[in-house]
C-alpha cells in the first residue's frame, strides 16, 4: 500500500510539473506558433508513414485496396468483371494529310512505291469514333496509348490522365530504322511501351467496337488466349492451292520453291493418291488481291464442274459446242450416233482429230473458241478416269512448260529447271504487300514448326502478351530487325498479328516422363493400376482398343519388370489390379527405365502447349468490309451494319483515287455512319469549341518545358519577396531573439 501511494504521488508531481513547464512555454509571445509548427510537422509525418505502409502492403492486400476502378472511366467493375486484370489499349494513327509528313515521305521514299498511296495514310476520322465506342462498349481497359510519329490530333484532350501519346522515338530500339512509315515496323515495337500492361488490346484506327465487350472475348482461366482466325492464306500460286500441299500426295503443280516442293510430298510419295481437302472453302479474300486475271483459278473451277455434273449433262454441252464450230465433223459423226461410252470415245477421237488439224494449219494462234474446245475436250476425258487420275492429269494440264517434273519421272528433262524461273514470273498472280507479307511468314513458320496450312487472324482487336511478343521477337530476331528497318510495307515484313498468334499456337515444351505418369496415376499411390493402364491405352490408341495391342503394351511392361531393376519397391494397395491381371508393379521408375513404353508414351504426350489458347472460327462476331467508291454499294454496306452491328466492326478503305468525287460522298456518308452510331463526345475529346494549338508532340513538349520553367522562375520569386518582406516586418523581433544574453561577472 505505501509503494502504491509513492507511486501515485510520483505520478502527480510529475504531472505538476509538465504542466508548470507548459504555463512557462506558453508565456513566450511566439511560443503558440512553434508547437503548432511542431503538430503540424508530426501530422504530416504520419499521413506519410500511412502511404507508405499501404504502398508497400498494396501487394499484400491488393484484394482489400484494390476496388476495380482503375479504368477510364473511373468507375468501379466489380460486379461485371470476373477478375481485374490490367489491361490497356493501343493504337497506331497517323494523319496523312500533314504536309510535314507528306515532305518526310517524299524525301526517304520513293513516290512510285505503291505502298505509299495516299489511301494508305489518310484520315477520315476513325480515331475519335473508336475513341467512342472503346468508351461505350470497354469502358473496363485501364489506360489508352496512342502511337504516332509525333502527331497530334486536333481533337485529343492532352491533359487527360487517362491517355498518353506515344511517338515512335519512345519505342524503337534502333534509331536509325526512324523515320519509318511501315505499321508492321511500328508494330513490331508496341510492347516497348513505357509502363504498359503485361497484356494489351491493339486497335488499328479503323477498328471500332459495336456490342459490349469484356476481357472473356480475348481470354479465359481455362482455355486461355482466344484466337480468331478467318480465312485461308493465299494460295502459293495460282495453279496450286494448299489444300494440294503435304497432303500425302505428289503434285507436279506444287513441286516448286514458292510451294515449298509440295511439302515434302514428292520425296515421300511418288504415287498421287486421292485428297479431299480440294472441297475446302476459299482463300484469301479477292477483294484484296491485286489480280487483273479473272480466270486465273479456272483449273479449280473446272475440278468443280467435274464433280458436280454429270456425263450426260457435259455430253450435252459438247454437242452444243461442236455445233457450233465444227458442223461437217459432226454431220459425219452423227451417222453412228450412239450414246455408249465406246462411241463417245470415238466422237471425242474425231474432234480431237479436227482439233489437230486447225492447230497444224495456225501454230502461232490459237482462238477463244479452240481453247475452249480443248477444255470440252477434256471434261469427257476426265469422266471416264478415277478421282486419282483425274486429279493427276488435271495438274499436268494447268501446268505444261512451268512445273519441274525431274523429281517426279526421270523422262523429263532436267534443263526445265533452269527455265523455271523465268516462266514462273510470267504466271505469278499480283498479290498485295499484305499477302505477300503473310506467305513470307507462313514459309518461315513451316521452316521452324513444319509444314501447316494456316488461316489469317480476323481483323479486329487482338490482345497481346508483351512478354510471348518478346519471346518470339527473340527467336526470330533477324526477321525482326530486318521488318523494323522497311520504310514502307515490304513483302519480307513479319505481319503482327499472324507472326503473334501462330507462334502462341505453334510453341511447345517438353514434359518429363516423370510428370506424364503422375498425370496417369489419378490415385496418387504411385503405381499404374489396370484401371489407370486402360485410360493410357484409350488413348494411346484409336478406338475400339484392339485387343493385340493391349497385349502388347502388357507384355512389354512385364518384359521391362524382368530385365531392369527397380531400386524402390513398391506395394500396390489393395484393388489395384484385375483378378485375371498378371501386370507387374508398374512404377515411375519401371516406366523412365523401360524405353519402349517410354518411347510410345513420351511420342503421345511428351508435348503440350507452352501458352494455352483456344482457337475460334471468326464470322459471328465481326465485320471486315472494304469501302469502295461505289456509292450506292456504300449505302447498302453500312445499312447492313446499322441493321445488325457486331463487335467489332473493321471498314478498311479500297476507294479509288482518281474518283474523287465519288470518294469524298463515300467520307461524307462514313462519317455520318459513325456518328450515328457513336453520337456522345467521349472524354478523350475537346469540346466542340477547342482545338489542340500544337500538331505535333516535340512542339509541345518545348512549350511546356518553357511553361515550367518560367513558372518556377516565378515562384523563386514570389518566395524571395515574401522572405524580404518578412525580414523587414519582424526585424527587431529577430534580434531579440537571437540576442546572446551574458551574466554579470562578480568580483571578489
């Protein structure tokens, strides 16, 4: 009790005196001003400490900090979005109207590239209406990078914090590949972005959005990355199409470099055999070729014919034909007339026999008429061999004087091939830069993944992993780099979007022997049960499982149990085996021992895919049309997406140049179609009244380091001022304070 009552009246001496002290300090004139300075210092340093400590727990807890609103809109997506994953935009824009563009490209290339039209560069707006319709239909993307060579848009607010104009300076490694104004250069270094997130959307300015969109279009936990793929890469050559490469079958037609000699298809198999891949739908689309031929695929319009009608429907067209030109031969024919397939062999001898003649009299030129009799000729032919003959000769006929044939029969001469080239050129089909682009890719790929016959990515925008993007700009460095230094679209660019996805699709890993039998052994007892061993073989296998091969995997498992030893033994549990099995323990090291069970298995699931994807038909979700000057085309079009707007809508510009007037109709009435659909001014956008002061980003980037500095220069000012002033008004007071104050010596 008495050391509780000295502590008591310790405490409250203390307490006495703290508070004389505090009377002592509050008697100063100046002393209520320092402790509110004091509080005021300690205040400030807390709410610091607070935001650090949550900076550095952000990580910890980002479920509790983070509230789904990190977005454009800044508005929170809890409810709607599954999971929040960052993920940005990126565009590429450029105003080909700029004169200081339009000097640049004439000064680094040259005005007879067809790649540098002017179509191909200009802007009719596209931007802003994308702009719109990324907020009203993925308002959930976090931030929007806009790439240029330094341009600004009129319209662009600039102090959005919500959109960064990025110029290609930024992004390129090499700046001796600047200035370029090739997009698959530029395309190439996107992911180079500064604070870009790990996965981004990238738009052209040309695409827009039509319907909501959420990040399940692009990719989900359990299948991965969508990928939608359209049509079919543009055939090799016109007289050969993929569906005739690596079929199995060997076709003088595609035996040759730019079909990649039939895929290997003429050193395996000298022996044509039966295809189906011929009933395949169509390539690439023809509105995008340059191709001046309309005839060029007769070859596979006629196989077509030959299928779908008859002998007597071709028979019929025959007659019609020779009537026509040849009325003496068939007087004489038609004594024996006689619809036997004997006789029709002998007419079609007699026409041939005619056909002959008129060669042999004009071996220079051959009419309309004669080539067509030839072709008549030759469907009744066809009708009396099999598909595989048909098919044969079919490709002899398309390819007289062009193909090599020494690979195939040791007749022909080998000095064919020293012609090939030259003949080759004279029946090439005129592909545009981006097919051309697209089969330079495609044969590269085939090169490092094996022959495969590929689809084109849809047009529409495609989410990319900037990582798996610089993987693959690594294992194909040189292309990269030699696709970065094009100022213009070359036929040798590695086309983004198709280059990114079949090497997503295409890239493997291995899997250890080790992980494929922890796979198999579902009960975990680390032994193969009989049940275990019947998945494996379903589907190692087709199916029905043939009873020899299951006594044949049995066997060499038994016979691998007796000739390699184990060194860990282990007792399979009870219920493991068959009451008629006769199986050894089978363990993970009895199954890395025993190569030939290895072997089969490894060969089976050995692979899987390094990145998972799932691969979509495309068509139900978007739309890629190429406007025309065709106006009333134009109208029709784009009543038909009003009508039924998909996702993603692409409308890329085909108009031709010289119509001018037709062409500025065809931008009045595209216009009008995005505002239809796209009405409110986004926040990305000005208003109406506003218009940006600089066109280009070093210009206002200058302006704004000057703004900066003067304005710094202002406050030092201001600052200088206040202190001066200060100075003077409490001069006296400061003296006093600083007045050092001596005790009187006493003298003794």
């Amino acid at each position: 009790m008495l050391i509780a009552c000295r502590i008591f009246i310790n405490i409250m001496s203390t307490w006495k005196l703290l508070q004389r002290r505090c009377y002592d300090l509050l008697s100063y004139k100046y002393s209520l001003l320092v402790i509110l300075t004091a509080f005021t210092c300690i205040f400030i340093g807390i709410v610091h400490f607070g935001e650090m400590w949550i900076t550095w727990s952000k990580e910890k807890y980002e479920a509790v900090f983070h509230s789904f609103n990190d977005n454009i809109l800044g508005i929170s997506f809890q409810k709607k979005l599954c999971q929040h994953v960052p993920i940005d935009v990126v565009y590429t824009w450029v105003n080909g109207s700029d004169p200081v563009f339009v000097k640049n490209l004439k000064e680094h290339v040259s005005v007879m590239d067809v790649n540098t039209a002017t179509s191909r560069f200009s802007d009719k707006d596209e931007l802003r209406y994308s702009l719109r319709s990324l907020e009203m239909y993925a308002p959930w993307v976090r931030h929007v990078y806009i790439v240029t060579n330094g341009q600004i848009p009129s319209w662009l607010d600039m102090d959005n914090p919500k959109v960064t104009l990025i110029t290609h300076e930024d992004i390129f490694l090499n700046k001796s590949d600047l200035p370029t104004f090739s997009s698959p250069a530029i395309e190439s270094h996107i992911h180079r972005i500064p604070g870009i997130s790990d996965k981004f959307l990238y738009f052209n300015d040309d695409v827009m959005l039509g319907a909501e969109v959420w990040p399940e279009d692009f990719i989900t936990q359990a299948n991965g990355q969508k990928v939608y793929l359209a049509w079919w890469v543009p055939d090799c050559s016109d007289v050969c199409p993929w569906a005739w490469v690596g079929d199995g079958s060997c076709d003088p037609a595609c035996n040759t470099t730019l079909c990649e000699f039939d895929g290997g298809d003429c050193d395996s198999t000298p022996v044509p055999t039966d295809s189906d891949a011929l009933e395949e739908e169509g390539d690439y689309p023809h509105k995008l070729l340059q191709n001046p031929l309309e005839d060029t695929n007769y070859g596979l319009k006629f196989l077509n014919i030959l299928r779908n009608r008859s002998i007597s429907t071709i028979w019929n067209d025959t007659e019609s034909f020779i009537q026509q030109t040849s009325p003496t031969v068939i007087t004489n024919s038609k004594l024996h007339v006689n619809k036997s397939h004997n006789f029709k062999n002998n007419y079609m001898s007699s026409i041939e026999r005619y056909f002959n003649k008129q060669l042999n009299k004009n071996n220079r030129t051959i009419s309309p008429q004669k080539s067509m009799l030839s072709k008549v000729m030759s469907k009744i032919r066809y009708q009396t061999l099999n598909i595989t003959e048909r098919r044969l000769q079919l490709k002899r006929y398309l390819n007289d004087n062009v193909m090599n044939l020494s690979q195939v029969s040791n007749t022909i001469n080998v000095n064919h091939k020293s012609t090939h080239s030259d003949q080759w050129k004279l029946r090439t089909r005129q592909l545009d830069t981006y097919a051309e682009s697209l089969l330079y890719v495609n044969r590269i790929y085939n090169m490092a993944y094996g022959f495969e016959r590929r689809r084109v990515p849809a047009h529409m925008p495609h989410l990319i992993d900037k990582w798996i993007v610089a993987d693959m700009q690594q294992k194909f460095e040189h292309e990269f780099k030699k696709t970065s230094s094009h100022k213009v679209r070359n036929s040798e660019d590695m086309q983004y979007a198709f280059s990114y996805f079949y090497f997503l699709m295409n890239e493997k890993r291995k899997i250890p022997i080790e992980k494929i039998f922890d796979t198999f052994d579902t009960d975990k007892s680390g032994t193969w049960s009989d049940r275990e061993i019947r998945t494996i073989l379903s589907r190692l296998y087709p199916l029905p499982l043939d009873y020899n091969l299951v006594v044949e995997f049995e066997n060499a498992i038994t016979n691998c149990s007796n000739h390699i030893k184990v060194n860990q033994i282990l007792n399979p549990p009870s219920g493991e085996r068959y009451l008629d099995s006769s199986l050894p323990t089978v363990t993970k090291e009895l199954v890395a021992k025993c190569e030939s069970i290895s072997r089969k298995v490894e060969g089976k699931f050995g692979e899987e895919k390094l990145y998972p994807h799932d691969i979509i038909k495309a068509g139900k979700n978007e739309i890629f049309e190429m406007l025309t000057s065709n106006v009333s085309l134009t109208v029709q079009l784009l009543d038909e997406i009003r009508r039924d707007p998909k996702k993603f809508i692409c409308l890329n510009d085909d108009m031709d140049p010289l119509r001018y007037s037709e062409n500025e109709i065809v931008r009045a009435l595209l216009n009008d179609f995005y505002r239809s659909l796209y009405p409110l001014r986004s926040t990305f956008e000005l208003p109406m009244q506003y218009r940006n002061l600089f066109t280009d980003r070093h210009k206002l980037l200058e302006w704004r380091t000057n703004r900066t500095r003067t304005r710094n220069l202002l406050l030092c000012l201001i600052f200088l001022l206040l202190v001066t002033t200060f100075y003077h008004l409490f001069y006296h007071q400061i003296r006093r304070l600083f007045r050092i104050r001596t005790l009187p010596t006493l003298l003794v």
